[in-house]
C-alpha cells in the first residue's frame, strides 16, 4: 500500500522515522513518500520536502511568512493528489496538518493523526475538527483520552514515542573525548531547533555563564542549523556538540531547556532542569488569551504540578535561571524533589513501543 506521512519538526521526523519502520514491518511492500526529514529518509520514505524549511514560530512570524507558507500547502496537496496514497500519516504539527486534514477528508483520503495536535491546551473546540476529519487519532498522554471523551471521540493511547527513541539509543562510551569536553561537571544547553528560538534562548542561557565557575556549558546544537550559527554563543568552557543530544543528557548534571518536548526527554534521562521560554511580544499576547492549560512544559502537564520550574517572557532573565539552575545543579531538597517527579511520570507515560504499536493499526486498519 502507499501511504504519505507529514512530520514538519525535528521531533517529528524522528518519530514518523520509528512508525514507517513499523509499517514497514507489517506491509513489507509499503511506498512511502512525505514531508519529514533526515530520519524519515534513513528509514526509507522518500522525503518531497525538508522540514528546515517549514520551521516558522509564532504568530507574527507565520503572518510575516504567509504567502509562502500558503504555496506549501498548494504543493503538499497537489503530490498527495499525485500519489493518490492509501492512507496519509499526520504527525504532530498542528498547524499545517490540521488543514491538509481538512482539504483530504472530503476527497475520499483515509487519515490517521499520530502525536495529537495539543487541542487541550488552546481552542479547545479544535476537537471537534479531529472527530470530523481524521479516522483515528493515536494519543501519547493517557489524560488525552478523557479530554476527548468529552466530545465523544474514542481515541486510542499507544503510550509515549520517546521510550521508543531512548530504547535505541546506545551511549557513545567515547562522546567527552570525540568532543574534547573537560572531566567537569556538565550543565547542557538545549535551546531548541528552530534558529529564532534558538538565538534568543542562547543568548540568555549563555549569559549565566560567570556564575557558574568551575561547570562547562555544552550547547545541544542540531544539524539542520549550520555550525557557524552557534560560534558566537561559543568561548571559555562554552562548547557545542551536534545531533548528540542523547548522550549530553547522560553526562549532564542540569540543564537549561526551552520548553517543548525536550523538557520530556530531559525528565526521562534523569537531569534536573529549568524550563525557557521566550517569543515576540505580539506572539506571546496572543497566546497568553488562548492557553488552557496551567503549565507550559509537558513534564508539569503530566505530573499535574510544577515539578519543574518554568520561566516564561519577561521571567526569563539570566539572574532568574541562575537561580534556579543553582537550586537543582547540587544536591538539594529540590533535585531529589524534582527526580521523585520524574519517576512518577515515568512510571504515567508507560514503556516503548508507541511506535510500533501505532505503525501495526495503520496497516490493520487500512487492510480491513
């Protein structure tokens, strides 16, 4: 069968990756084409469009950015209609998948949603939309079930697709030395991937750098961002490592991260963190009024409290995630407060096999 799978983001491209894996292995002679990445084309989809250049960020910047985006909506329904797919794979990426949704329904096209659009959070009436246009929806977090219940929706919880990437990852024994870091203590950087974000948090997060003596600071960089981006941000036990998130965390004894599904995978590797974030001011007045939800970071919305602190726009300063950084990075009452949490939302979000769970139903279904 040929399917056609949309990850527009780094997180997603590498979920969608473990899922064609899985379709892969049920429908031995699957055609997969789609919107992803890097991990998408190791996994054998071809790739028709490279998410790093669908990666814009709030609310102004997708006004600003409008006539383009509109043309890749154009072009992405214009090779579905090409390939004429089976199934189209919808992953996360809210925005842009949620109208392709809307344009395939109607024309006969059978839809899944993997990694739910985050309709809890904001525009809550955005549920009815999923009921309307998409055949199944495979959540990730069990209180997603309950929320759709209430608008009569039977969604399927697969569990969580980070233990299925954390499950493969092999430890790389020789990873201080490949990327000549110093025998101190590591408080990690993640900043995110998209280059706005990007800029904004390194300049905060490496602004903290004077109060920590004796740490080094490793920026998590990524590949769709060239190395010559973060050389400003770099300097005296300032260093960066790429596409090696993984085995930062496993060296880490804090880190500072900008909110988003980092902040999970830094729970579920044990470090305790400080969650950022910070966007223009058009953008964050806008969704202040449309939040639902108390919390920013998924590690709070699981654990239904702030086990992690969040400094949000005009909280987030240099001194204040100095601070806080200084709370967790030794042993405290509020690192070993903040690692109970994480075994909690461990023990919440289940074990591996989301993906191959999810990759295993599409074929059933589309087979019946």
């Amino acid at each position: 069968m040929k399917y056609f799978i949309i990850a527009g983001e780094r997180s997603g491209d590498l979920h969608a990756s473990n899922l064609i894996k899985a379709i892969r292995q049920a429908d031995a002679q699957a055609v997969i084409k789609g919107w992803g990445g890097d991990y998408m084309q190791e996994a054998g989809a071809e790739v028709l469009m490279h998410y790093k250049d669908l990666a814009f960020m709030g609310f102004a910047e997708v006004l600003a950015n409008l006539p383009k985006i509109l043309g890749f909506f154009s072009l992405c329904k214009k090779q579905i209609d090409e390939f004429k797919p089976d199934g189209i794979v919808l992953v996360d990426y809210a925005g842009f998948n949620m109208r392709i949704a809307k344009w395939a329904k109607p024309k006969g096209y059978k839809l899944f949603y993997y990694i739910s659009p985050k309709v809890w959070a904001w525009n809550q009436s955005r549920a009815l939309q999923l009921k309307k246009n998409i055949d199944k929806l495979f959540v990730i977090f069990p209180f997603e079930v309950d929320f759709f219940r209430k608008y009569n929706y039977e969604v399927e919880f697969v569990g969580n697709p980070l233990f299925d990437a954390i499950a493969a990852f092999k430890p790389n024994p020789d990873f201080l030395k490949q990327n000549q870091l110093e025998e101190k203590k590591i408080i990690a950087l993640l900043p995110g991937s998209r280059r706005q974000e990007v800029e904004k948090m390194l300049e905060l997060m490496v602004a903290t750098k004077e109060q920590f003596q004796g740490y080094q600071f490793v920026i998590a960089g990524v590949g769709n961002l060239p190395a010559e981006f973060y050389e400003k941000f770099l300097g005296h036990e300032v260093s960066l490592i790429t596409d090696q998130t993984y085995d930062l965390l496993t060296h880490a004894q804090a880190a500072m991260v900008t909110s988003g599904t980092a902040t999970l995978e830094t729970a579920l590797f044990g470090v305790p963190q400080v969650v950022c974030y910070k966007t223009s001011w058009l953008s964050y007045s806008i969704a202040s009024r449309l939040i639902r939800v108390p919390y920013i970071s998924l590690v709070n919305l699981i654990a239904e409290k702030e086990a992690v602190r969040e400094l949000i726009q005009d909280e987030l300063t240099p001194d204040n995630i100095a601070t806080e950084i200084k709370k967790v990075v030794v042993k405290s009452h509020e690192r070993d407060t903040q690692l109970a949490d994480y075994k909690r939302i461990r023990a919440i979000l289940g074990s591996a096999g989301a993906s191959a769970q999810t990759g295993k139903r599409i074929v059933e279904i589309l087979k019946n």
